[in-house]
C-alpha cells in the first residue's frame, strides 16, 4: 500500500480494523443474475460484512485468490471475465493476484461505478486483455494494480483528484488521489484515454524515483512489432489522449538497446525530412519510447519497448479512373502489392462514385465495355491500371389495378396506374402512355384489357395492363301483385237431431202401487249407560223432529251413520218414501205421454 505522508498512524489503525472485519462471502443471492454457473454474483466473492470492501488481508497466495471463495475460483474456469458487484469501495491489495504458471488467469475484469481504490498489485499477474475501463469515482489506483498484463487500452473516466478516507472519524486521508509508480507496467497498451488534462492527474512515485522512466505509472509496454516501408514517416507506438490541446505531451524515442542507444537520426535508419521523420534504410531496429510531461519540470508517463521492421519501398502503380468521355475523372497511387483501402500511399483514396442521368453506377471495370474484371477498393494492385465507370438503366416499374363497373357508368382509364416509378428519374406517373384501350365501352357487357406504357430518361420502357370489366345493369324488380283477402265462409246451419221413433204402444204399463201396506219398523232405542255418579254426562238436547233429508248416494250412506243405532230406522224409512215417490212420477209422466200419441 502506499499514503500520505501525514496519515501513517491512520493507515495502521486501519489495517487493524480491516482485519478486525468479519470477512465472509455474501450470502445475498444477486437476483437480477441467471441461474447458471457462468453468470458473476456477489456470492463469488470474499466481501466484507457492510459489502465494501473485497479481498482478504493476511492472506498467503498459495490459498488462491484472496478476493474469490471455493466458488468463485471454480467459476473462473468457465468465465475468465470477472464482474466486480457493485457496493464494493475498495479492493485490497492481491485481492486477485496472480502467477504466470497458473492454469487459469483472470482475462477481463468489468469495475463497478462505486469503486473508490485499487490496492497494491490487486491484479497483477494476471491475463487481462483488450480495454479496461477505470471508473469515475475512483480516486487512487496503487503501485503495480495492473502490472504484468496484456492490456492494450485504459480508459479513465475521471480525473482521480480527490483524497479519500476509509472512516469518515478518520484524521487524514488514507488514499490519496492519483496514480502509484508501476500501475500499469508490462502491459502491451498502445492507446491511454485521459479525462481533461493530463495535467489534472497526480502520480505517486516513490521520492528517490521521481524522475526514472522504469517508475512511471505506465512504464515499458511491450508491443508488437511495427512494420514501415523505406520512405515511410514514422509511427509512434502510443496514442495518448486528452480533452483539449492546451497541454502537450512530449516524446523522445531512442535507437537500441538500453545500454547502447542513440536518437533516431543518428541511428541510420530514419531520418529528418521536411520537418519529419522518414524510414531511410531496410532493416529491423529496437527503440525505445519515452513519453513525459513537464509537470515539475520533467514527469515520465510511461515508456515503450518496441521493434520497427523497415522493408525495402515498394514500387508505386497508378490506378486511371475514365468516366465515359472524362479520362482524367480521378487517379489514385497505390503501393504494389496493396489495395486502396490499405492505404498504403498515404491521402490516397477511391473517388466518389460518378453519376450519369437517368442511370445508376454499377461497377469500376478493367474493360470499357463492362466484359472484364470488375475493380474494388479491396483489389490488389501489381500494375498501371486503368478501369471505366459501368452504368446500368434499371427500367421503371408500372403498378396496375383491375376494376369492374355496371353497364353505363363512366369511367376513366387513366385511373387503372397506381404510380409508375423509376430507380433513376423517381415518380413517372405523369409519364405514362395509354397505348391499347382494348376497345373499351362502358355501354357494352364484357372484359377489356388496357395496356399502358412508360419511358425513362435512359430509355428503359416498361408496360402493364389491366383489365376492366362491365357488368350487365340489373333489371328492376317489378312489384309484387297484391294478395287478396281469403272469403269468410259462412257458418254451417246447425241440424236438430231427430226425435227418437218410439211406439209408445209397445211400453207396457207400470203398476206402481205396492201390493200391500209397508210394515213399520220398529225403533230400536239403545238402553242409556249406567255411568258413575262423578262421571255422569249431561242430558243430550232432544232430537229433531224430523232428520234432514240426506244426500242419494247409497254407497256412501254407511260413512255419515251414527256409531249408535238411534236414528238408523228413521232414515231408512224417509229413503223408502222417496223412492216410492219417485217412480210415481215417473210412471205418470209416461202415461200422458202415450195419451197425447194416441
């Protein structure tokens, strides 16, 4: 680690109470994360109780990694692209250091926005590839926190110019801003993106190496090999850049080796010209890049190791593009061997496509006539050449509509184009030609076949018909013949049925007088019950004089009888009477109906 001068005592009071922490692997489950094992999540991770701080502090490297659990070094062997959760502030040093004899190595790393630190070497060692982002609210990233990897390109999205503390009851601030000495070195970055200035950014680097090249926060990148052709200016190995170019950033590059080097034009391949410097001679020769500022006067940023491979200059053809009449339409300068968009000669590049009324450009071609080899900006050139403009004249288009009509409408033709347009010369509805109205009548039943026609500028004609069909007009109905009104049939007379025929002659008469006197019955009066005196029952109120004449229906007398036989002989005689009486009548009635017969 490394810190302010003044915040020593901090610092070792902070390491104890980091040790302090209850260190354990989150056991929070990330749950926007997928159910798979390639997928990072805060349970990968050693991290502290409050989720702020990760790694693992007293921790030898032969345990592993200190910043990763059991599962997190078993989910870097399928996903070497580590993802650090968001929460985490700080991550201690060697948190993720690693060996250049391990089987697996971290390949990529992606940094939370709420990470504040990068300790000591926290991923040194390790394989991490392509672009790392720094994040903005990062303040400090100490010595060696990037060493040993193969990144080719940082960028910063802030300044690191604020201090920062562990505890806010802390006396000074633990982390300074800035970049420690060898944060970056043996890398392979040919390209450093600084936010503002790179004047605004603090370097840390150790008081009796300030001005060594070997400390800077991006000392000796080893790069690939550079390859330039005798003629060529040269190239610098690093791009650096900053927002605004109020603020310069120096270089000085040296021939050979580190204990034999010269600048560039003493070196004898490469030389001043016009300002520039030019590759002179064939040949393969080391250099080394020193970049610096003047903060302080003189400040390295970073050095570079790297190898120019000068080959011999390469003969030039010209590629002559004609445009129909225009022979002088563009020429480009092309190196043999190479194509156009290799840019080999440099400001040399394909000219714009040509344009030609009513046509549209094709191809550049080897022949005139369009039969040769077609030219790209991709082709490789080993010769002159010169290609020609090839134009091709789509023909427009026509859209059509059929249509039926009834017999005697009115009709115009003209309204069968939908539109009529052309890659080239665009709408050309207004340019369509009637050529064939198929004899059209609008007065006539039948089908007719109109065909229409259109030119373009180039010449290309296109055609189209469509079919109008007339229907017969329908015949109006004629009104249906009222319905009369069905006659009321007249009730039938009623027939009397006929009298019966009787020959009253032949009924006999009826004697109906009784051959004697009825006997009268006697009535049976059943003996009162002899009761006891305490349950004596009061007299019962004197019979009727007469009993109420009952109902002729003999079948059902037996169920209104009285459960005594007081009242039986009464009754019985009354029904007799009445039957007697009846067939008198009767009898009578007959008898002067026969009378008024005879």
């Amino acid at each position: 680690m490394y810190a302010a001068t003044s915040g020593s005592a901090s610092s070792q009071s902070q390491t104890s109470a980091q040790q302090n922490d209850q260190i354990t692997s989150s056991a929070s489950n990330n749950a926007a994360a997928k159910q798979d094992d390639t997928v990072w999540t805060s349970d990968d991770f050693n991290i502290s109780a409050d989720g702020k701080t990760i790694g693992l502090t007293g921790i030898n490297k032969t345990n592993g990694y200190p910043g990763l659990n059991a599962k997190g070094i078993a989910k870097l062997k399928k996903n070497p692209h580590i993802v650090i959760p968001d929460g985490v502030e700080v991550i201690l040093n060697q948190a993720f250091i690693g060996k250049k004899t391990d089987k697996t190595h971290i390949e990529g790393v992606t940094l939370p926005d709420s990470l504040k630190v990068i300790e000591d070497g926290a991923f040194s060692w390790q394989k991490i590839k392509g672009t790392v982002v720094i994040p903005k609210n990062v303040i400090a990233i100490h010595p060696a926190a990037f060493l040993g990897n193969e990144i080719e390109k940082v960028v910063f999205k802030s300044t690191l110019v604020e201090s920062g503390k562990f505890n806010s009851t802390d006396d000074h601030a633990y982390y300074v801003a800035g970049l420690g000495n060898r944060a970056f070195q043996a890398n392979k970055i040919k390209e450093i993106d600084f936010q503002g200035n790179l004047t605004d950014y603090k370097f840390h680097v150790d008081s009796n190496e300030k001005q060594n090249p070997a400390a800077a926060p991006f000392s000796n990148q080893e790069l690939e090999e550079i390859t330039l052709t005798v003629g060529d200016e040269f190239k610098m190995p690093v791009i650096i850049k900053q927002n605004g170019n109020d603020y310069k950033i120096l270089n000085m590059v040296l021939a050979g080796n580190e204990n034999n080097h010269v600048s560039l034009e003493d070196s004898g391949y490469f030389k001043k010209e016009n300002g520039k410097i030019v590759a002179l001679k064939e040949g393969s020769i080391q250099t080394q890049c020193l970049f610096y500022d003047s903060v302080n006067g003189f400040r390295p940023v970073g050095t570079v190791k790297v190898t120019y491979n000068i080959i011999p200059m390469a003969k030039i053809y010209t590629v002559k593009f004609v445009d129909r009449g225009n022979a002088n339409y563009a020429s480009v300068q092309v190196k043999e061997g190479k194509s156009i968009n290799d840019e080999s000669v440099k400001d040399q590049k394909m000219p714009d496509d040509p344009t030609k009324p009513g046509f549209t450009f094709k191809e550049w071609n080897e022949k005139q006539d369009g039969t040769g080899k077609v030219f790209k900006d991709s082709t490789k050139v080993s010769s002159d050449l010169t290609v020609y403009s090839i134009f091709t004249d789509y023909p427009p288009v026509i859209t059509v509509q059929n249509k039926t009509i009834t017999e005697g409408d009115s009709f115009d033709l003209n309204s069968l184009v939908v539109s009529a347009t052309d890659k080239e010369d665009g709408d050309l509805k207004s340019s369509v030609q009637r050529t064939n109205d198929g004899g059209f009548d609008n007065t006539k039943v039948g089908s007719y076949n109109v065909t229409f026609s259109v030119k373009d500028k180039g010449g290309a004609t296109a055609t189209a018909a469509a079919t109008v069909t007339v229907t017969k007009k329908p015949t109006p109905p004629t009104p249906p013949a009222p319905t009369p009104e069905p006659e009321s049939e007249p009730e039938p007379t009623p027939t009397p049925e006929p009298e019966p025929d009787i020959d009253w002659d032949d009924i006999p008469d009826i004697d109906l007088t009784p051959d004697k006197e009825p006997e009268p019955v006697p009535v049976i009066v059943a003996p009162a019950p002899i009761l006891p005196a305490a349950e004596a029952e009061p007299e019962p109120a004197p019979a009727p004089s007469q009993p109420e004449q009952p109902e002729q229906q003999p079948k059902h007398v037996a169920k209104h009888l009285p459960k005594t036989g007081s009242t039986a002989t009464p009754v019985l005689g009354s029904a007799i009477a009445s039957l007697f009486a009846g067939l008198t009548g009767l009898a009578e009635s007959f008898a002067a109906t026969r009378k008024r017969r005879n």
